[in-house]
C-alpha cells in the first residue's frame, strides 16, 4: 500500500541519482571519446577525479552530521600552497613528505578551527564556515600571493603515472576511502553521526556525545581537504592559492547529488564518490563538445539546483493532488 | 531489587510561574504508582523532576532514602530512573533497533557494532508486543514509516531496554489502541513482580484504575492527596483534582439577546472537521457568542483554530454566515474577518525583537497606503494600546521588552485594529498574570457583546466554567462532551476531559 516516494527512495538507495547520472554521463562522454576506456586515458581521467573524491568524501561526512564544510576549498588552497612553496621544485623526496605531514597537520587544525566554533560555540556551520574559508585562502594569499613554486616533476609522477596491475591509482584510493566509510558506518561513532545529523535533540537525550561527533566531523572535513590539497599540488606540480576556491561548490554539488540529503542524517559516504566521478566526467563532455568554459559553471549550478529542489517539487505535487 | 524513590516538597518555578510549590510521590518497588492531576496542576514537570529534565529548585528527592540530585536525563538514567516521553525522542531517519540501542550497541571485539546481537535482542523485544502491531514493525524498520501507535512502542522498549528500576510512564498510552494498552498494562504487571516501581502519568481515568496500586493527586502545584485506589472512587478522585477556593469573580456573558427575544443568527457552522489529530468535529458558533472548548492539552484544540483560520490543511465543511469557505491560507481568513491568537505568543504571535508599533500594525499596513502614513498608524497604535492599558517605555520599544501579560496584548491589539468578526483564541491567558487576565476577561466579555464570535481555547478549567455559556470538551480529537448550563461544574468538565464516559450531556 506504501506508494513509491522520493525520500523512501533515496534513503534506501542514497547513491541511487548518482549512479543514474553517471551511467548518463558516461555513455555521451564515450559517445564524444571513444578510447575513454583505454588504460592511459582512464588513469588521467581519475587522477583528475581523485581531489574532489576526497574533498566529497570529508565534506558528506560532515552533511551526513547536520552541518556544511565551506572552508573546504581554502584547506585545499593552503596545503597547496605550503607545498609549493616549502618543498619548490628542487626539493627532495624526504623534504616533500615532511610537508605533506606538516600540511596534513595544518588541515586538521583548520578543521578543528571550523569544529570549536560550530560544536562548542554553537555558530551556524554556513556562516562560520563561510567566514572560515576567507580565512583559509586568505593565509594561503599569505604564504603565496602570486601563483608560482611547485614540487619536483618526479614526486608529482609518483601520482600521475602509477597504476598497479594496470589500474588507476585513484580506484586503490577510492577502495580504501570506502572501506574506512564501511568501518565507521558498522561502529558506535557512525550511529552516532547518522544520529546527531537525523535529530541532534533526540540523540542529546539518549546520551550520545553531540558536541564531540559535531566537532569530529570538521576535523575529518579537514584531514581529507588536505589529502585533496596534496593530490591537487601533485597533480598539478605546482601552487596557486586560488586553486581549492571553485572546489567547495562543486564537492557540495557532488554530495547532493550522491543522495546525502543537505538536512542531514541521511545518505552516505560512496553517493557522494560517485558523485563526484559524475561531476568530473560532466566536466569532461563540456571540454570536449568545445563550448564555452562558462557552461561548466553552469551546468553544475543547474545540477545543484534541481538535486536540491526535486524532493521540495515532487512534495509540493504531492500536496496539490490532496 | 528493591527501590524506592522518594519526592518531598519539591518546588520548581518557571521564571516567575510556580509550576510546583509543593510535590510529593513516594513510589517503591513492585508498585504502580498514579500521578494525577488536571492541567497545570504539576504532574508532568513532577515526572521531570524525577528524571532529571528538569533541576527543581527546592525540595528533596530521595533514592533508597538516600538525598539524589540529578543534573541531566542521563544522571537519573544511571541510577536506574528511565522514562517513557510523551514528545518521543526517537530519530527518525534511523531503524527501529539503531534508535533502541543508541549510546548502547553491542559491540563485536573490532570495535564493530553487532547487527546481529542487536537485531536479536530487538526482536526478544518487539515480542514483548507481539500481535498487537503490523508485520512491518521489524528491527530494521526506519522510524519515519512508522505509525504513532508503532513509535510509541519503540519508546516504550527502548526505555525498558535499559531495564530501569524506576520506569516513568508519561502518557505513554495516549496514542495506544485498546490492544496495545491491554498487552501493556500485562507487561506493566509482569515489571511490578520483578521489582520494578512505575510511575504512571494518564489522564485517562479508566485506566488509572486498572493498573495503578496507589495515587497521588496534584492541583496547582500542591500534592493534595495520596492513598491506595481501592480506598477511593472515581467521583472522588475528580473532587480532589478540582479546586475549591475562586479567585475570580467571572460575570457570565448571554449571548445579547435582540429586542424581539429572537435568537441570534448562526455565525460559525463546522461540519464533520478532519485533521491529523482532529477526528469529525461538527459545531455551531452564533454571532456574539463565546464558545468555550476545554480539555486536556494536545486533544486537538489548537489543529481546531489553525485549521479555522487556514493554517493547516482540512477535511470537512466550514460555513461562515452559511457561506462554504475554505481557507488555504490566513490571508483569507483574515479578509473573512478572522483573528487568530495562537499558543505560542513568542513564536507565532509576535515579531518578538521589533517594536510595539510594527507588532501592531503588521496585519493592517495596507490600510496606511504607500508611503505609509506613519503620523496615523502611530495615532492608531497609541489608541489601541490606550484602550488595552498596555503598559510600555514607548510605541518603539521592542515587544521582548513586555511582561507576558503586556505582550499577549498586542497579539490582540494588532487584531483589534481590524476590528474582526470572530476570534479564535488558543489559550491567550496562559503566562498571564491576574491582573492582566482580569482586563482579558473584561474584554472578551466586551467584545460578544458586541456581537463578535469567540473560540476560547483555554487550559484553566475556571476560565471557561466563569466566562463561557457553552463549552465543548474535546477527548482523542472528537468532542466528548458539550456542558452548558446547569451541567457546566468543573466535575463535568474535568470527567469529560479525562474521557469518563458520564461526564455531562454527550
């Protein structure tokens, strides 16, 4: 008797919108590039995807809790930037994961930064974090105000060219992401998060930690937009302090549309992987039908906007028809 | 187990509002013990005291006659002391069994949670209820689809779940069919051998009588009896419950009769009203009456007036002047000269941080033209806040700045700048002090006079006893009783508020 409905829909199957516009996407993307499959082509299709894999993996986690990460992007600017400058183009292997220790330390911090203020403060996690993300690009302005520096060609090949048994190395990292998810979704803190973000009331009055499992979830926010940080200066070779600012709508888009509703509490963590697979593809169909960059921006605007308002649509027709 | 708890002169005010000046309950091991009292006598901020919501501010609370204070829920839940909310704190985008055992899982040696024990263990708990709900309540269940009978099962499982010396009870049979009470009361029995001590809290005076061994009355704050139920009746009971000293003198309004002696004409007729919580409310309002409804809090009073002013959405028939309305929006309920005073003055009456005169004025700016003539609004506003004896630092002084009482006033100024046709009213005077509610009365009283049609909501039994003619007594979203005349005593109305089945003319 129970009739089909989009919210019953996505939370049986979170990823569900995402998969179907993935297997869209890729099906014109093949259309427009036909050796997409091939193993070289594949391999620097992902290493392009891998950043905003890991910015849409710590940014779902914290949406899943209730909140949103708009910093996301300056932790991205500042880890460039440190690298690019502390480690330059003639530093050594040795000096290189050094900083990327010391820039991974510096994500946390932002992340912990954004969590005081959210979780024991009690801000409003857009307008702190919106303000935080000022001043995340801002430093990152500070350390590098003209883009420039890098990191050695042979460290940033260790990224762009390793494919063990054949396979992109962002699939290996993609598996370990989803697997640390599947842990922490089957322990205490997972209930905990899928809790805090369902009814922060009803959790505080069944005991569960809030302020801890908000706070929590800003520094994992910030540990993977320092991982994304380092895979971007990789990828890239070299520093840009602007480089993570157009990254936080997008890893937003790719979390809404990997069936994390932005309410909080529901979805998951594999959604938003896919989804923002499907964002960087999208990406791809626009480079090569040769229209205008600006579509990109569009497009990924018109995704956001009807991901966000299909539930509120289908409500409302729902309503009218009582 | 054994265990007693003990509560001695407990006191616990509410910025200036007395909720308990002195409760008393003592409960021990093996017993069902009944809190009763009618609204606003106690009872529930008792039951909060005891599991530690709220902290009281004077009195003793004595666990095994050892003094306690419980600083949170979750201090008197480690003592033992769990509690069955009314208002369910479950989450609902979560399965029955993760909303059970939340803070408790069973953990496997890795660190992870053991579906499998958990999905057991819930389901050695959902048998407790077996057959008495539908095949789709399982452990895996999502809160969300549930029906309110189902999550008020989950609340009362994860409560016991923690298998509580003390288990509080409170309301949790309200939204249970006849079924679901009965296996309950079987369960209620069983806990009471083991050890268990109950705290029953219902309004439901049938069932205060079936499960519980002993009672405590409260009326106005005060415990004013405590004894064995088989010593008491039910007429008894009631007659504790209600108050004896007035403090008022209420003047009774009649409808003003016209010279001829002809009845007035029928302003409001509603037929056959369905909400979510209302069940087929049918009533009759006449020009210049004030109609009283009563009963206890939440029996759909307030799903009665918003569904009135087109505030919530509706199934039946509304007739205003014999004209079918239907309202989709407040809008159109105020262009049929409609005024609504909600419950929640701070939340949906007033723009609480801005000023008097914007308070005022909001549902009536278009009457000032564009650009607006503020010379006039503030000539209105200061006339109307003359004739409510509104007492303020100045028109500009925000609406936060003003008593409850004060500010319940410009609710009903900002009205009375429209000068409507009927008010429906969700208990105006609650948090109001005497003097104010005594001008309130005043003007309710003016105002039919004038041949305006009320819909008085009130909680304060006395209210509706003193100011109206006719009261309707809603009961589970229908109307149980209709009391007028002879048969409006605050018996009748707190029997009919309790749902005992002789309480006035049905």
């Amino acid at each position: 008797m129970k009739r089909f409905s989009w919210d019953e829909m996505m939370n049986r199957y979170p990823a569900f919108f995402a998969i179907l516009l993935l297997v869209v996407a890729l099906i014109i993307n093949f259309i427009l590039q036909p050796n997409m499959f091939a193993r070289d082509t594949l391999n620097s299709n992902m290493r392009v995807f891998l950043p905003m894999i890991l910015l849409a993996a710590g940014q779902a986690v914290v949406i899943l809790g209730g909140g949103i990460d708009i910093s996301v992007g300056g932790i991205v600017s500042i880890v460039n930037t440190i690298l690019a400058t502390q480690v330059g183009l003639n530093g050594s292997p040795e000096k290189m994961w050094t900083y990327v220790l010391v820039s991974i330390g510096a994500g946390i911090l932002a992340g912990a930064i954004n969590g005081f203020f959210i979780a024991f403060l009690r801000l409003q996690p857009i307008i702190t974090t919106y303000a935080t993300s000022f001043l995340y690009v801002g430093f990152a302005l500070f350390i590098l105000p003209n883009p420039g520096g890098g990191i050695p060609a042979e460290i940033a090949n260790i990224y762009r060219n390793t494919t063990p048994l054949g396979l992109p190395l962002a699939f290996y990292v993609i598996a370990v992401i989803l697997l640390i998810w599947m842990y922490i979704r089957s322990t205490r803190f997972g209930n905990y998060l899928y809790a805090v973000g369902g009814n922060a009331e009803a959790a505080y009055e069944t005991a569960v930690p809030v302020t801890w499992v908000i706070f929590t979830t800003y520094v994992a926010s910030g540990f993977m937009a320092a991982l994304a940080g380092v895979a971007i200066t990789m990828l890239s070779g070299s520093g840009n302090a602007e480089i993570g600012v157009p990254m936080t709508l997008t890893s937003i888009t790719a979390v809404v549309i990997g069936g994390t509703a932005l309410s909080g509490g529901v979805g998951g963590v594999a959604g938003p992987v896919v989804g923002a697979i499907t964002l960087g593809i999208i990406q791809n169909i626009i480079s090569f039908s040769r229209i205008d960059t600006w579509w990109e921006t569009f497009v990924k605007a018109t995704i956001i906007v009807v991901a966000l308002a299909a539930p509120g649509i289908i409500n409302l027709l729902r309503r009218k028809k009582v | 187990m054994s265990v007693s708890l003990s509560a001695r002169n407990i006191v616990k005010r509410y910025g200036g509002v007395i909720a308990l000046s002195d409760g008393n309950l003592d409960v021990h091991s093996g017993e069902v013990v009944a809190l009763i009292g009618a609204n606003g006598s106690g009872k529930s901020t008792m039951s909060k005291v005891i599991n530690g919501v709220v902290v009281l501010d004077g009195g003793q609370l004595l666990l095994d006659d050892k003094p306690v204070r419980f600083s949170s829920p979750q201090a008197a839940r480690k003592m033992g002391i769990a509690t069955v909310f009314q208002e369910l704190s479950l989450v609902p985008k979560m399965t029955v069994a993760d909303n059970i055992w939340l803070t408790r899982e069973p953990l496997k040696p890795d660190g992870m949670i053991d579906r499998r024990v958990m999905r057991e263990k819930t389901e050695a708990l959902l048998e407790l209820f077996s057959g008495t709900f539908k095949a789709d309540l399982r452990p895996e269940t999502l809160v969300s689809d549930l029906h309110p009978d189902e999550k008020q099962i989950v609340e009362i499982l994860k409560a016991i779940s923690l298998n509580p010396r003390i288990l509080i009870l409170d309301e949790a049979t309200a939204s249970l069919d006849s079924r679901q009470v009965e296996r309950l009361f079987e369960l209620v029995r069983r806990w009471k051998a083991e050890g268990k001590a109950i705290v029953f809290v219902s309004h439901r005076m049938e069932e205060i009588f079936r499960i519980a061994d002993r009672y405590s009355v409260l009326r106005n704050g005060k415990t004013v009896g405590q004894g064995d139920i088989k010593d008491i009746t039910e007429k008894d009971l009631i007659q504790l419950m209600t108050e004896k000293e007035k403090v008022f003198q209420f003047t009774k309004t009649t409808i003003a009769e016209n010279a001829t002696g002809l009845e007035q004409p029928v302003y409001l007729e509603v037929e056959n009203l369905t909400t979510e919580i209302l069940r087929g409310v049918s009533l009759k309002v006449k020009q210049g009456e004030l109609l009283g409804i009563g009963g206890l809090q939440g029996q759909g009073q307030r799903d009665l007036l918003l569904a009135l002013f087109g505030d919530i959405p509706y199934q039946g028939i509304v007739r205003i002047r014999g004209e079918v309305v239907r309202f989709k929006h407040p809008r159109q309920a105020m262009q049929k000269k409609l005024a609504l005073v909600p419950g929640d003055r701070a939340k949906e009456g007033l723009l609480y941080i801005r000023s008097i005169l914007e308070n005022f004025l909001l549902p009536s700016w278009q009457k000032y033209g564009f650009p607006l003539k503020m010379k006039l609004a503030k000539r209105d506003a200061l006339a109307i806040s003359e004739r409510l004896s509104l007492v303020m630092a100045g028109l500009m002084a925000p609406v936060s700045s003003l008593s409850g009482g004060n500010a319940q006033k410009v609710v009903i100024g900002k009205w009375l700048l429209r000068d409507p046709d009927c008010y429906l009213l969700d208990d105006p005077t609650k948090g109001v002090d005497v003097h104010t509610k005594a001008e309130f009365y005043a003007l309710l009283t003016e105002l039919s006079q004038q041949g305006k049609s009320i819909l008085f909501y009130s909680s304060d039994d006395d209210e509706l006893i003193g100011l109206c003619d006719r009261v309707i007594v809603l009961h589970d979203g229908k109307i149980r009783a209709e009391l007028k005349g002879a048969s409006l005593t605050k018996e009748n109305l707190i029997a009919a508020s309790m749902g005992v089945s002789n309480g006035g003319e049905a």
